[in-house]
C-alpha cells in the first residue's frame, strides 16, 4: 500500500507560494534556495505548499522568520532576519512554540533548540578578466529603507547615506545609485513609516538622490559593469553575512563590505575591501580609484578560489537544503 505524502505549511506572509517556488520570479537567483527546498522535501515524500495550496492540516510548519501558528502540527522557523529589521525574532518568549529554530547567530534562538545556517546564495564562478568591460568605478544597489528601531551602533543604513551623499557630493562622476524609492527623503528609523505616509500628499522633488539611475530588474546586470561596489549589510550583528557580499563576488565585482564583525571567519580577508580599515571616504575613495589592474585581479583571484573552495559551501544552496530537511525529516520520524 502506497503511503500517503505528508505536507508542510510554508509561511512566509507577503509572498505567494508560487512567486517562491518560480525560478522566474527573481533573475538574481533569489527563489532558487527554495525551489530547491521544495523538491528536496518532494524527494522524502512531503509536498511543501504556501496556505493558498492548503488543503487540511499540515503535518508540519516552517516559517520564515517568528509567526503566528496556523496549526497545531509541529513548527519549525527560519531566523532570515536581524531583529531590528524583523523585531519578533528578537523575543524568545515567542520561539517556544517551535521544535527547532534555524539562525545565522546561535544567540538569537533558544538554546538546545538552535541550529547553525549560513544564508544560501547561488555559488555562480564570475570569469577574471580585470577591469575588462567595467566602465563603472563603483555602485550601491539597495532600496531606501531604515531599521525598525532606533539602534545607531548596528545602523548601517545610515551609513550607506553617508557613503552616497559623499560620493554625491565629491566623485559623483565615479558613482551610481540603483534601488527602489531614492526619488523619496532618506528613509528614517521608527518614524518612517508616517514619513512615508506624508509624502505621498507632499512628495519629495525626484532630484532628492541626484546620483539615482533607477530601479533594475537584476543586480547582477549592473555589477558585471562595475568595478567596485558598496556593500553594507542592514545591520551588525555577529554571522549576519546576506546575498549582499555574493551578488557581488559571483558577477566578478570586488566589494567594498561593511557588517557582521567576524566576516572573516568565513570568507578570507582578501575577497573584499574592509571599510572599517578606511578613516574616511575620501581615503577610500583614493585606494579605488588608484587601484592597479594587477591589485584588482589578485581581488577576483582571491574570490574565485574562494567561491569553488570546500569553505564557500556552507553558504550553497545545497548545505543549507540538507540542513533543514535532515533536520525537520528527523523529527517527523519520532
């Protein structure tokens, strides 16, 4: 007699299950982590469906990131966000009702409950031509956001302000903009939410980020054009390494990276540019500019070996698939 399948909840509020499962539905790759998930749990006999595709009670849930239960079955969350992006992962009273919780920092879970993921990106191998066709000295890709809380020790949204405006203001011929809501004011913490509500009876001149080119369709577009690019992930926290810094090392581009504090505990130094080791702008303005050809593909070599070694796979979309479906799969069977 044929077993019947099992079936997991995903929950991931805002995005429907079949934008998630489409390999369409981002050319940076973005929906290949979970397409692979899904046939991965396909694969041990458990059909991974979003609430729309529901039918009856799931044998389990996953969620990205805390949520409300939809069930009485057995749930598991993915810790994909900072707390001060995302604030209910910040509140262990509301992990409780999970069997295991999946983070990028141990801390943030329970412990005896916690298991370690690094968050997945396509490990795609950019080809080392130097400067080759990169007409671009250096760009930022990222929407204008703010934290959810007032927090300007780990604020790094602020900080890419600073790098905009100083580039504006300074090398403007050097520097690109890309990203959504730049023609609005700089997005702020806590009250940006009723800022934005504001501007739409009393909206910002479309000059307010004149280095703005628009918004685009893939990262990867821009980048393979670009030299260098500004990476600053949301926020620091320890582990807190995102698709930012990977996006940029598999078109080829060398990051200017600012963000988890132990990045190099998982990526070698020399794959990137430290913004911390720079007292100003203008000094790291000046390294990029003067930068030798020879200098910039020892960067490309240095992310080449890295991307094709055994200690880039913690970041692949295969480790962080196994991870959760051993783990989930396990506990099911008892």
């Amino acid at each position: 007699m044929q077993r019947q399948p099992l079936t997991g909840l995903i929950v991931c509020p805002g995005i429907p299950a079949a934008a998630l499962f489409d390999l369409g539905t981002s050319p940076d790759g973005l929906t290949q982590p979970w397409v692979a998930l899904k046939r991965a749990f396909q694969a041990h006999g458990v059909d991974l469906v979003g609430s729309e595709q529901l039918k009856g009670t799931p044998h389990f849930e996953l969620h990205f990131n805390v949520q409300f239960p939809r069930s009485l079955s057995p749930k598991f969350v993915l810790l994909l966000e900072n707390p001060l992006i995302y604030p209910a992962n910040g509140f262990r009273f509301l992990q409780h009702q999970y069997r295991t919780i999946f983070a990028w920092n141990s801390e943030l879970g329970i412990d005896g409950k916690t298991v370690p993921i690094r968050l997945p990106h396509p490990l795609e191998v950019a080809p080392l031509e130097g400067y080759g066709e990169r007409p671009q000295l250096v760009v930022l890709i990222n929407s204008n956001k703010a934290l959810a809380w007032w927090a300007p020790d780990r604020d790094l949204y602020r900080e890419r302000l600073k790098a905009i405006r100083w580039f504006e203001r300074y090398a403007p011929q050097d520097f690109a903009l890309y990203g959504r809501d730049w023609d609005k004011s700089p997005a702020q913490p806590v009250v940006g939410g009723l800022i934005r509500f504001l501007e739409r009876w009393w909206p910002q001149p479309s000059t307010a980020f004149p280095s703005w080119r628009g918004t685009i369709a893939a990262k990867r577009d821009i980048l393979l054009r670009s030299r260098f690019s500004i990476v600053y992930e949301n926020a620091i926290f320890r582990g807190y390494i995102t698709e930012k810094i990977f996006d940029a090392f598999c078109a080829g581009n060398v990051p200017v990276y600012w963000g988890a504090p132990d990045v190099t505990d998982y990526i070698p130094k020399d794959c990137f540019i430290d913004r911390r080791e720079f007292s100003s702008y203008e000094d790291l303005y000046w390294f990029l500019k003067t930068m030798p050809e020879e200098t910039y593909l020892g960067y490309q070599q240095a992310i080449h070996r890295f991307l094709a070694s055994p200690q880039a796979q913690q970041f692949s979309i295969p480790h962080f698939v196994q991870t959760i479906v051993t783990e989930i799969m396990t506990h099911l069977s008892r």
